[in-house]
C-alpha cells in the first residue's frame, strides 16, 4: 500500500485533490447547516 501511495499516477493525484475537495466542501456546508450565518 504504501508503494502505491508514493508511485501515483496524475490520475491518481487528481482523484485524490478531487476528493479532499469535496470532503472540505462537505465539512463547511455541515458547519453552515449547525451554525447558520445568520
């Protein structure tokens, strides 16, 4: 696993940037919806 994880592809890369995003963008929409702006 851990050879996988330093020989990775950009496609690899990508998906994984992808996916942080997303898990960044789901913890800031759940702190919105616990503690509105407003």
């Amino acid at each position: 696993m851990t050879t996988i994880s330093v020989v990775t592809p950009t496609f690899r890369r990508e998906d994984l940037l992808r996916r942080c995003v997303e898990n960044v963008l789901a913890q800031r929409v759940e702190a919105e919806i616990q503690h509105p702006s407003r």
